[in-house]
C-alpha cells in the first residue's frame, strides 16, 4: 500500500466542554465537532448540552459557559443519535482523547447505547513527532505552530484548531514519518472479546489503581500501574511491548475477566492508597502476596523477661503498637528476622525465648555461647539489664513510628494532567487518620464528607507501610489540618502546612 494511502481518510476533531474532570460523575456541556473526508473539509457542528446538573463556577469562568446558557439546550440524550452519525465510520481525533472519549462513552451509555471509535490523540501524534519540546498541551502547541482560536476553550473553537494542526504536520512532515506516528499513537491494544470494544481506548495512561472482575462480579485480580492503560492491557497479549517484557500475558486470566474498573490519581502515593484499600480483607485470585499480607506480624517484648514474641498486629492495642518493631508478613518472617538480628548483634537466643538451650556442653547456656556467638547472658557472663539494652538498640531501627499528625489530615498530591484537564482535575487530596486511609478528595464537597466521616482511628499495617516509605521519601509535604472541619478548606494554599 503506497504511504500517502496509510493516512486515515475519515476523520472527526472532536472537543467537549464539560462540568469537572470525571466522566463517572460530571457531564458534558458542549460538543464541537470538526469532520474531514479525503483532505475536505465536509461538516462543522457544535451544540450547547443541558448537564442536568449545576456548572462549577470556577468551569463557568473556565469555558464562559453557565449555567443560564445550558437552561435551554437539549440533553445528551435528545442529540445521541445526531452525534453518533457525526461521528460514524470516522477517527476520533481528540486533544488528551482519553478525556474526550470517555466523557462521550460515559453519555451514550447513561443514554442506554455504546460507542466505540479508533481514537487518535494529538498529544501523543505531537509528542511522537516533536519529543525535543517539554510541554504538548494545545496552547502549546498553537504557540509553537503558529495557529489561532476565536473561542478558545469552547468546543468548536478548539476542534477547529485540532483540524488545523492536522493539515499543517501534513504539509510540513513527511508522509511516511507522520503515518507512522499515527499508527504508533493509535496504538494496537488487544484486549478480551468479551470486554467492550473500544475500552482500552477509555483506560487513562497516568497513575492509577485497577481491578479485574469474573463471573458474578467475583473479584479476580487487584493492582496499581504508572501507566494505567499499560498496565492493564500488559496482563493480556496486546499490552505494549514493555508491559509485555514485564509479565507473560495469562491467558486463564483473559478467559475468565468480564468486567475491568480503575480510579485515576494524581500520583504513586494515591494508586498504592486505593490499591491497598481495594485488597483490605480480600484475597483476589490472581493476587498471590495477598493471604501472606492479610495477617501481619509484628516483635513485641514478651511477658516473660527478656523475652521477645512474635504476635499479630490486629491483636495489639493501638496504643501498643507504639511499643512493637517490625511488620512482617507471617510469624515465620517475624522470628526469621528476630534470629538474624540477634546472630548480628551476638544476642542470647535462649535469654529471648527463641531456644531452650539444649545440647549445649556449658550447663544452662545457648547454644551459640560456646562457639562465641553469644555473649553469655544465658550464663551470668553478661548482666540481663546490659543484654536487655542492646536487644533494645538493635531492634530501634524497627520501632513503629507515632502518627506523625496532630490529627486527621489531607495530603495534598498534585498530578501531571495537561490543559483543561489539568484545570480541572488539580490535585487529589488523601484523607488519613492514625495511619488509616479514608478516602481521597477531588472536590470540596468530598473532602467536607471525607473530613466529617466518622471513622475509628485504628492501625492499618498496609497504609503504614505505603505512608512510610512516602514521608521518608519527601521531606516537603503539603497537607491539611482537618480536625473541627465543620465545611471543607478551599482547595489551594489555604491552611496548608509543609511537613
């Protein structure tokens, strides 16, 4: 096939306007459509959509949309069928398509109907094709080709400079180089006949946490990806090539899949958050580490003297906890490192309960003391109290840490999303209480709701372990004081601390 045939022949640069970042609860507000056929510019069209629900007022400034506009204007399901043959047999071209395409696919189905298109994003056609330049949100990359817009940030405004981004790459880049580009930011994801067409097309390609469903909505596998898209597709064959390097796609897991869900997040910190609360008291099929975590184990100085035990954290006080070193997967794990730590320091196995010191030549001494291993404490060579201390500097390393808060708190994550979904989607706030994860705000009326929740403040050893490797790694932590919130802080700078 020549290369000037390769090009898509039908194509729609499409823009939606809507009333927040995410298409599970917000709605459009605007459709902008721009259809091209053969390099002919064939139809324009764009229509005001009722959301059946309030305009933000910071999207209103944002769009210049209000609510008084969209009174009038027919819902998404009174235009359904008119905007699907808009869209019908063509690409579906869109600026962060992913934003676009699922707020579309979200409507069609809350109109009881699916849709599915090949989807092309000019982000990636503009990263793929210029990867010298940092920034590929649309303002950008009209600065840097020198296009304009009339009604910037209006769905046929941005749609038509969509259309004249297209036609300059196809007079300044070489056809064969912008096919390929074309086809590499299309992408071939194959997933599951019995997944709906078009979903990976839907998946983000950001941080997020993921989880697959069987039969009767059973909950088979659990887990968190840097490139959420990626991630899921590299568990069967048509994830990209180093998702594939990764992991040999299961084909049990293909077979037996029939639903797939994800939250986006702002960063690691809210993937491994929603992860670890998506496993809490779960064992997914496919998730093998699952049943070790489910029942840590945490070092505690026993009853007995000198003694160390082994005991599992959710039998420990809160308070204890303070008191305890380590979590472990299994008990095993736990007296496993106990043997390891004392071997190191030449602490008595006997004197910590871990032996009763038989077969040792030396009446009442360990095992390890005459091959000097062991300082004699099983012995009277070196007093307890002196044994007791450099048990106790030994195991410093692993006390628990206090909740480091005065409170509830929200930390603040700021994520890497581009241009209007930047704007709209800001930051993600992780409410946490006593190293117990309640939720993640997104807006201010879920962070008033989060902020209120009543909620036991007891000890969760897999946020803990999330928690502490995240504060060890940043030094400068935005976060927010909830305690006696009666309405949620406003989003931004307000009363926000650096740890």
């Amino acid at each position: 096939m020549a290369a000037a045939e390769e090009l898509p022949r039908d194509l729609v640069f499409v823009d939606l306007e809507t009333t927040g970042g995410n298409a599970a609860y917000d709605r459009i507000t605007e459709v902008g459509v721009v259809r091209v056929t053969d390099g002919v510019l064939v139809d324009e069209w764009s229509s005001l959509v009722n959301p059946e629900r309030p305009i933000p007022s910071y999207i209103e400034s944002f769009t210049g949309i209000s609510n008084e506009m969209v009174a009038g204007a027919p819902r998404f399901a009174e235009i359904a069928g008119l905007v699907r043959e808009k869209l019908r047999d063509a690409v579906f071209v869109a600026h962060n398509a992913r934003f676009d395409y699922s707020f579309l696919r979200s409507e069609f189905l809350k109109a009881d109907s699916s849709f599915c298109a090949t989807v092309l994003c000019t982000v990636k056609l503009s990263r793929r094709l210029f990867p010298e330049h940092a920034r590929h949100n649309l303002d950008a990359v009209m600065q840097r080709n020198g296009l304009t817009c009339g009604a910037r940030h209006r769905a046929l405004g941005d749609a038509r400079v969509l259309h004249d981004f297209w036609f300059k790459l196809k007079r300044e880049v070489a056809e064969p180089r912008l096919a390929a580009a074309v086809r590499s930011a299309i992408g071939a994801y194959a997933m599951p006949a019995q997944l709906p067409g078009g979903l990976a097309d839907e998946i983000p390609e950001g941080w997020g946490a993921y989880r697959f469903f069987g039969e009767a909505d059973a909950l088979l596998l659990v887990g968190k990806s840097a490139a959420l898209r990626a991630g899921v597709c590299g568990h069967f064959a048509g994830g990209d090539a180093a998702a594939r390097g990764r992991r040999q796609p299961d084909r049990r897991l293909a077979a037996e899949v029939r639903r797939i869900d994800w939250v986006e997040t702002a960063g690691e910190l809210g993937a491994m958050l929603r992860e670890a609360q998506w496993l809490k008291g779960r064992q997914p099929l496919y998730n093998r580490r699952v049943k070790a975590d489910a029942n840590p184990y945490t070092l505690r100085l026993g009853s007995q003297p000198h003694a160390v035990e082994a005991v599992p954290v959710d039998e420990v006080d809160a308070r204890e906890l303070l008191e305890c070193f380590g979590l472990f997967h299994s008990e095993r794990d736990a007296r496993k490192a106990l043997v390891d730590i004392a071997r190191a320091r030449q602490l008595c196995l006997k004197m910590l309960g871990l032996e009763d010191g038989a077969g040792s030549r030396f009446a009442g001494a360990c095992v390890a003391y005459p091959i000097g291993q062991c300082k004699g404490a099983c012995v009277g060579k070196e007093p307890a109290m002196l044994h007791d201390l450099r048990l106790r500097l030994a195991l410093s390393s692993l006390k628990l840490r206090p909740w480091p808060f005065p409170g509830r708190i929200a930390i603040r994550e700021r994520g890497a999303w581009s241009g209007a979904a930047e704007f709209m989607r800001g930051a993600d706030l992780h409410v946490l209480d006593h190293w117990t994860y309640l939720g993640t705000a997104r807006t201010e009326e879920q962070l008033a709701v989060l902020a209120a929740t009543s909620a036991h403040a007891a000890f969760d050893a897999g946020v803990y372990k999330i928690l502490a490797r995240y504060l060890a790694k940043n030094s400068k932590l935005d976060w927010l004081d909830l305690r006696g919130t009666a309405s949620a802080p406003r989003f931004g700078p307000i009363e926000t601390r650096r740890r």
